[in-house]
C-alpha cells in the first residue's frame, strides 16, 4: 500500500511539474509581434500615431529605414499635425485583424517642407543614415514626426515592435505543487522501504501439530551438520532503492529552481504602465484646472533647452554685434533695445553692452497652458526667469556682486518658428513673484481686455504712463506701488524737473512718454493675479532758445547721435521694457512693477 501510495503521488508530481515546464517551453507563445509597413507615396513626411503607437501595451521598439537620411522627433499629435500644415504626410496605422502596420497618404497642397530639426515643439529627435532604431514608451497623446530631408520622400519602410505578454503565472504553483508532489511521494517510498527492511517478509503465526501417539524407537542413525542458508544479498535492493530516492529528489530540485523567476507567478499586485512624462504632483486646484486644460504649451525641459539656446544666441550676437544672427532668437522691443546697443557700441566700442542672458538656474518655468475645447493656436508665450551663475571669487579678489536674475516674456509666432524672447528684463533687487502655477500645468495668457484683473493689461501701459507724466495727479496714481517702483526715480515727473534745472538758459528740454508699439502679454497667476508685460518710450529733445546757441550732447546720446555739437538741437529716443504684477479685480494690493530694462534707441539732430 505504501508503494502504491508512492507510485501515485510520483505521477502526479511528475505530471503537475511536467505541465508547468511545459508552459514556459513547447506551450509558451513568442515574445514579441512586429507590425511592418510599406509606402509608395511622394509624400515627404509620415505621421505615427499615438493610437498606432500603442495598439499594444508596452514599449515601442520603433525601426525606420528607406531613405538615404532620416530625421525623426516625436511630440505631442497637435504640435506635429500643427507643424505638418498644409504638406501631404502618410499616417501610419495598426490593422487589429492582420495584426500589421498600414499606411494613408493624406493629401496637402505643399510637397515639400523645412527641415524640422531643431524645431522647439521637439520633446526629442534623432537622426540616422539609412536605418534608424529607437526604443520609447509614448502615451497616446504623442506621436512620432519622419522626413528624409523635407524635400525628398519620406522614409518608405516604418517598424514596430511590441513585447507580448507571454508570462506564465501559473507555471511556478504547477512546478511547486509538482515538487511537493515528488516530496511526498518520495516520503511514501522511504516509509515502505523501511518498513519492508523491518519486517524481512510476511510474518506467519506458528501452528501446532496434534498429539500423536508415541512411536517405537528406531536404530539410532548418523546425523549430518547441515550449515544454515545465507541470508539473501541486500546489495542490488539498496542501489535499487537508492535510486527511486535520487530520482525524486533531483526532479524535486529542478522543479524548485525552474520555478523560481518572478514571471511564472501571479501578480496579484498588477502591473501599471509606466509613464513617459510624470503625472504632476500639484494640490487639489492644480489638479482641477489641469483637468480643464491641455497640457502646457512646453515642458520643463523644453523650457530650459529653449532658454539655454537663446543664452548662447544672445552671447554669440553679442560679441559679434550681429543683429541678423540675434533675430533668430529674439523679437520685439528685447531686440529693439539691444539692437540699439550695438548700433551704439558699433560707433564706441568701449559702450557697455547690455547686460548677457543667464545660463545659471532656471528658477520659473511658466509655459502658456492650452483650453481643452479650443484649437491649439499661435502665438505661445512662456515665461521664464534664469539666475545669473554665482562664481567663487580668486584668492585675494572682491567679491563681485551677483547680476539680479533676468525675467524672459519668449513668443512662438507660429509652429514653424522658434520662441523669441520678445521681452527681457532685470528684475527689482526686492522683487517678489506672486504665486505661480506648477511648471507642469502651466498659466493661461489673458485678454488684454479682461475684467477679472483691478485694471485690464491693455489699459496698463496708458496708465502708467499717465502717472510717470503727472506723478500724484494721475487718477492711476493710487492704483500703483509708487514706494517699490525703481523707474519712477529716474524717468518721473521730480526726474525731468531736475533735468530741466540742469540746462543752462541757451537750451531747453522737451520729454514725452507713450505707450510703445508692442504687444501686451499677460499669463495668469495663481488667486486670479496676472504677470504683466508692457513697453513705453520715452523722448527727449533738447533744443538751443537763443539763435547761435550750441547744444552738446553726451554720453549714450552723443555716441549713437554722432555729435560733438549741433545748433538744430538733439532728440532721443529710449524704450523701457516692463514687468508688473496686476492684482485680482476686489483686492487691496496695488500694482507692482518687479524689474524693467531702459536702453537709448536712437539719437539724431532735429531737422
């Protein structure tokens, strides 16, 4: 019974094991599916989706090829489909029932676009000859962008790889259970084999034999010693035995090593996908207007790779004095006002030039967020301020004090263009930011006409100006943080009269002060506040009251002007960049202006 008991529990350990190590080999299915698509279309970009990316759960191990070049970035699918315009593209798509890519030409009325490297829209870009390989784990909301060179067609082959689930969580229980199987019966065959060497054989009960009457006695015969019978060998019933011990226990040993990997069990705890770009971890109103909104018109990273860009930009046209070369990164009155520095630097090159763009830390990273149920649109704004880099003073030196931080307003006109710092400025030495949304919710840019502010932005430059012109008269002028105001000192209405007191009585001076020819900007801050940027010039025009009289100009004026003296007179022209903070509609606090930038923009005699 006990060798029975052994021989049942023997098949069906072998049998539990056999099954679950035939779930990982002869029964397992293939690791991964590969879906391929080819094109014979002229089109000179092709589109994959992020639906096509992710018909199948996992990474997507994505191979190009077809063409001599090739260029690939991928992005959010607005920016891409937003970049792609009016060019015909073929979109890639995954077939479910053939399990294979399929691709549809889409017809535009443009044949041919830009090379697209470089493009900020870009969260990341490749480039390869002939073949190109990536490995990336998209979410829907992204696709991937491929040109050859934008004139010559698209790359025509596209692959994608996808791992397939082929874990088999029950094979470790089968192994296990298959082990403990063997284990006990290898119990059972020890228990019989002792048992048997115990009893050396069937007992029998030992029965007597009747009485029987006694018989005459016979002649005595010659006995004969007859040795006893050996014992029957055990030798070959131990090796036998030590092998029906071995084989379970080395079955036993497989079975437990096979079913160790964390793949041939049940994951009761689940498995999530991971991510391309964290979820914010932001407070509960983030999350509410997060939910109310596309994501941010860029990333952080995008942000800083933007900014690192115009820093290097800037340095470059700097050096150079080259306005074509800072037009690339730069628009509006920042390339107004720095313009005007090298055409004054240009005539003396000892001119200071205007103070660098940073390179140190990003300290805000505002990106424009997007409406949900509104197309995505152009221009974009974002807002960015970069902390100067602190470097150790030498042994022995001053220490030099640090440059304040640099405020940048940067504009994309279109999805073709790159951001352009379209305002630049230095912020007040005491200057404090309001709260701002999280780096990855982004703000929403305001109307200029919006009521929710104590003063609309379109009205800010008007008013502000009204109250450098008049001081205390100005109806605007309580509406405004006079106290922290580092502009009004030098440009205010005390300013000018100082000024005029300084001319001797052959010459007068004339100053005017308008809104400039710019666009307001307002991104939205946290407790419905908004950052404000404005631009105004300032004029001044200095004229001889007695005829002769000569009038000599200085400095800045004198440089740009290229006057030593003039009998016509000098007019001036300086452009003043401005950052303000505007408060809530209903709130007791005052506008702020947190920094400015002011450069002489031009100079000439009065004709």
């Amino acid at each position: 019974m006990r060798f029975a008991l052994a021989i049942v529990a023997f098949l069906i350990g072998v049998g539990l094991g056999g099954y679950g190590i035939a779930q990982t080999t002869v029964l397992n299915g293939p690791s991964e599916l590969t879906a391929t698509s080819e094109s014979d279309s002229d089109a000179p970009v092709t589109v994959i989706g992020g639906e096509t990316l992710n018909a199948l759960d996992g990474r997507q191990d994505v191979t190009i090829s077809g063409s001599d070049t090739i260029f690939a970035a991928y992005a959010r699918t607005e920016d891409i489909l937003a970049w792609v315009g009016d060019a015909s593209y073929n979109s890639i798509g995954f077939d479910t029932e053939s399990q294979d890519l399929v691709s549809v030409t889409k017809t535009g009325t443009e044949q041919s676009v830009p090379l697209p490297a470089g493009s900020d829209l870009w969260l990341a870009e490749y480039n390869a000859e002939d073949e190109l390989d990536m490995r990336l784990r998209l979410d829907e909301e992204f696709s991937i962008l491929v040109v050859s060179d934008g004139t010559e067609t698209a790359p025509s082959t596209v692959a994608i790889t996808w791992p397939l689930d082929n874990r088999t969580p029950w094979a470790g229980p089968f192994m296990v259970g298959g082990a403990l199987m063997l284990l006990l019966s290898l119990i059972f065959l020890v228990w019989a084999i002792r048992n048997q060497r115990r009893t050396r054989g069937p007992r029998r009960k030992s029965i007597k034999p009747p009485k029987s009457q006694r018989m005459p006695k016979l002649p005595r015969q010659r006995s004969y010693r007859v040795s006893k019978p050996k014992a029957v060998t055990t030798r070959r019933g131990r090796r036998s035995a030590s092998r029906m011990i071995a084989m379970p226990a080395l079955l036993i040993g497989s079975l437990v090593l096979s079913g160790c990997s964390s793949d041939l069990w049940p994951d009761l705890a689940g498995r999530d996908a991971i991510p391309l770009i964290p979820s914010p971890s932001a407070s509960t109103d983030a999350d509410a207007v997060a939910e109310e909104r596309q994501p941010p018109a860029a990333t952080v990273r995008q942000v800083q790779s933007i900014v690192t860009d115009v820093a290097e930009v800037a340095a470059a046209a700097d050096a150079s004095l080259d306005t074509e070369a800072l037009s690339s990164r730069f628009d509006g009155p920042a390339l107004k006002l720095r313009t005007g520095n090298y055409e004054t630097r240009a005539k003396d090159s000892a001119f200071p030039a205007l103070a660098p763009i940073p390179t140190g830390r990003l300290a805000v990273a505002l990106p424009q967020s997007l409406p949900k149920d509104a197309d995505t649109s152009w221009p974009r704004a974002i807002f960015a301020v970069v902390e100067p880099t602190v470097e150790e003073p030498a042994e022995g030196a001053e220490p030099v004090e640090p440059a304040a931080p640099v405020a940048l307003m940067l504009l994309q006109a279109s999805p073709r263009e790159q951001y352009k710092v379209y305002y630049s400025v230095a912020l007040e030495p005491e200057a404090v930011l309001p709260p701002l949304a999280p780096q990855t919710v982004g703000a929403p840019r305001l109307s200029p006409d919006t009521k929710l502010l104590s003063m609309a932005p379109g009205e800010l430059a008007a008013a502000y100006v009204d109250v450098l012109t008049v001081g205390a008269e100005s109806e605007s002028y309580e509406l405004f943080d006079i106290e922290r105001d580092g502009l009004i000192p030098s440009v205010g209405v005390e300013a000018r009269k100082a000024r005029s007191e300084a001319l001797d009585d052959k010459a007068k001076i004339e100053f005017g002060i308008t809104p400039g020819d710019a666009e307001t900007i307002a991104l939205a801050s946290n407790e419905s506040g908004a950052l404000v940027s404005i631009y105004i010039e300032e004029t001044e025009r200095v004229t001889p009251v007695e005829e002769g009289a000569t009038i000599n100009p200085e400095g800045a004026t004198k440089t740009l002007s290229g006057l030593s003296g003039t009998k016509e007179g000098v007019a001036a022209t300086y452009g003043d960049q401005l950052l303000f903070y505007i408060p809530p509609i209903g709130s007791d606090e005052k506008i702020v202006l947190l920094g400015f930038s002011q450069v002489l923009i031009s100079a000439k005699e009065i004709k």
